[in-house]
C-alpha cells in the first residue's frame, strides 16, 4: 500500500483497494495503522468523483520520517538525510584527514556524525527511522559485518554491532558496499533509473561495481559480487592494496590516475590525507585542460586499461548500460575516446550494445544509496517506524 501511494500519488480508500485486492475492511484497518506511524495522512477530498460522496484521498506523509545514510571513504565521510518523498533535510561531509583509518578510530566517528544528524533532524519535529551505512568493501549484511575493505585495512570487523552500541538508539542499521549502494541509487533516482541492466562503476581509491540484473542487485553467494577492481588484468602486474597483483584497480584507481597524469606529483598528493579525491584529481584536470603533453599521454593510457576493464564487464554482464562514477566523470573528456575504442576492441560485438554514462548524482550517490536502502526496509516493513 505504501509503495502504491509513493509510486503512484494519492488514492482514495477504495481506490487502494481495487488496486491491491484487500478487502475495503482490510485497507481502513491498515491505513490508521499507518497513519498512526506518520507514514500515511488523509488529504482532501477526490475531486473527480461523479457518483455519491466524495472519497477522502490519502497519500505518502513524506515529511516527517527520515533516513540516513553515511557513506565511509577513506579520507572523509559523507553523511545524508532524506524524509521519504526523498528531499535532502540535513547533508555533511566530514575530512578524515589525521585519524588512521583502524576500525576502532573511524567507528566512534561515525557515530558521533550519525548522533550530530539525529539531533539536527529531530530538532525540526522529524523522526528518524533508519540508517544505512555504505562501506568500501565487502559486507556481510546479515551478519552486520565487513568482510574485507582492503583500502581501510579492515577485516571481520562488527561495523552493525559497534555502531548500534555507539548510538545507543534502538535503530534500524543496515550495511552494504558503496557500489551496490550507488547502484540502487542510480537504479531508482539517476538520469537511468529504472533500466533493468544495469552496472555501476565507481572509482574512488579503489574500484568497485554494483551489478544491477533484471531489476535486482546481484551479489553473488557471499556478498562479494562486483569486485572488478581485484579482476587481474596484468599478471605480474603492480601490487595492489588487496594483496594480489596487476588488479584492474592498479591500473585505473585513484593511484594509477596521478601517477599516469601528474607523475612529478603523484607521490605528493597520494602522501596528503588533508585532500579529498576529488582535490587530488584537480591537478589532474588542469594540466589536462592546459593540453600538459605528459598529462594527455597519461590520460589516454588511463582510458585504454579503463577499456578494457569495461569489456570485460560488458562480456561478463551484457548489460544495457555502465554508469561510471567516482572521479571518472572528471577525466571522461580525456579517456573517453580511448576507452571506448578499447572497450570495443576488446568484447564481443554481440555485447556492443552496451552504452556508457556518466553519473548525474555526484559524489553523494552512495550516501544517497543509502537513505533510499533505508527507506526501502520501512516500505517492506512499516512496523519498523514507531507510532507517533
Ligand atoms: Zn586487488
């Protein structure tokens, strides 16, 4: 019935039962339910009615439930607020800049941000009833736990737990890999939503894919899906944070980026945690707009092993879009030609279908990946939201 009145405006009483096929009973039973949690608020009457009384209309009450999302990066994180009809009611980034990025450091952080959010958003009479929290790494989500997050040196650590023991509020907390969080949101908000094949790829430190089939996130038989960035491309290649070598993520991470683009100040910017990657890539983009020789020959090397990654996932996949997101969109105008034509090269033409976008959403995606995961558990679920 939510999902009804999100997805398709207000709805008399009768309307939502034609409908879903609930009896008239049903649906009255469960509407003052969820007016009681503040999910659902009796507007006006329907105006086009044409025989009898005029059915009272209801809709999505929007306002006044909120989710959070924060989104954990090495060297900041980026926390987001939305009520349910999705506006913004609170948004911060905060730079990681000192603290070592050990789990026992950032956790406390984390929810110091989380706590500073409730309290903003709770000072203006809203509720909040969820949060997700989305990590650089692989997550257990029934479990609570990250798996592995090679860029922060976390192993098998209880993120759920901490940070529940940390916010001592009885709150929903759910856990999942940046990507797959930036895919759902591209899946459901960005300038794609909705296209049933889809990929996410986001390149931040590391990269990373969410996989989005047939309308639904895959993740694979642990939760490890969409690790592109460790598909070996170049055995014997550069180390990579992961252990291995020659991953996909030595050639086209954050790393690789500066050290093709801007080789004499890689080392520098890399060593800089006061900068965020998008401040490191900025030199990037600069010299590259200054036509810097070195800076294009770097880029277009970047767009060929950018390519090919692509290929393989166009292989692997076959879906009808790749959204690239990260710093990607930064770089596009120089990697683009290059990538393309290795992308091509490099898969079969049965998959040549396959177009490549940028994301319109931003650096924020994860995080509003998040807030949309969090709201996502309270339409299956409103039992979860408290009566007011
Ligand atoms: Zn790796």
């Amino acid at each position: 019935m939510l999902r009804l009145l999100a997805g398709q405006g207000p709805r008399s009483r009768a309307g939502v039962a034609a409908v879903t096929g609930l009896t008239r009973a049903t649906v009255s039973s469960l509407v003052a339910d969820l007016i009681d949690r503040g999910l659902v608020e009796e507007v006006g009457p329907e105006s086009d009615q044409r025989v009898g009384r005029p059915a009272t209309l209801l809709r999505l009450d929007g306002s006044k439930v909120v989710t959070i999302g924060l989104e954990l990066e090495v060297g900041f994180t980026l926390l987001l607020a939305n009520d349910l009809a999705g506006r913004t009611v609170y948004q911060r980034r905060r730079p990681l800049s000192r603290e070592s990025t050990a789990f026992d450091d950032l956790v406390p952080i984390m929810a110091k941000e989380i706590r500073r959010a409730i309290d903003a958003v709770e000072s203006d009479g809203r509720r909040v009833v969820g949060i997700t929290v989305a990590v650089p790494g692989v997550t257990d989500a029934a479990r609570g736990l990250v798996v592995r997050a090679p860029n922060l040196g976390w192993r098998d650590v209880p993120l759920r737990a901490r940070l529940g023991e940390l916010l001592e509020r009885d709150l929903p907390i759910g856990l999942d890999n940046e990507a797959n969080l930036g895919a759902l949101a591209e899946y459901r908000a960005g300038a794609v939503a909705g296209t049933p094949h889809l990929v996410y790829l986001l390149a931040v430190n590391g990269v990373g894919a969410g996989i989005v089939i047939d309308g639904a996130m895959f993740r694979g038989a642990s939760g490890a899906a969409g690790e592109v960035g460790h598909t070996t491309v170049q055995p014997r290649g550069l180390r990579c944070a992961c252990g291995s070598s020659g991953c996909w993520e030595t050639t086209i991470g954050l790393r690789a980026l500066l050290y093709d683009a801007v080789p004499d100040l890689a080392a520098g910017l890399i060593r800089d945690r006061r900068l965020s990657p998008e401040a490191k890539v900025a030199p990037v983009v600069a010299r590259a707009k200054a036509n810097n020789p070195v800076a294009i020959k770097g880029l277009r090397k970047f767009g060929r092993w950018l390519g090919i990654g692509l290929a393989n996932i166009v292989d692997s996949f076959n879906p009808q879009v790749i959204v690239l997101a990260g710093f990607l969109p930064e770089v596009a105008p120089w990697v683009m030609d290059e990538a393309m034509a290795a992308m091509r090269a490099n898969s079969l033409a049965e998959s040549g279908q396959c177009r490549v976008e940028m994301t319109t959403l931003g650096f924020t995606a994860g995080a509003l990946g998040c807030t949309i995961h969090a709201s996502e558990r309270l339409f299956a679920d409103p039992t979860l939201v408290p009566y007011v």
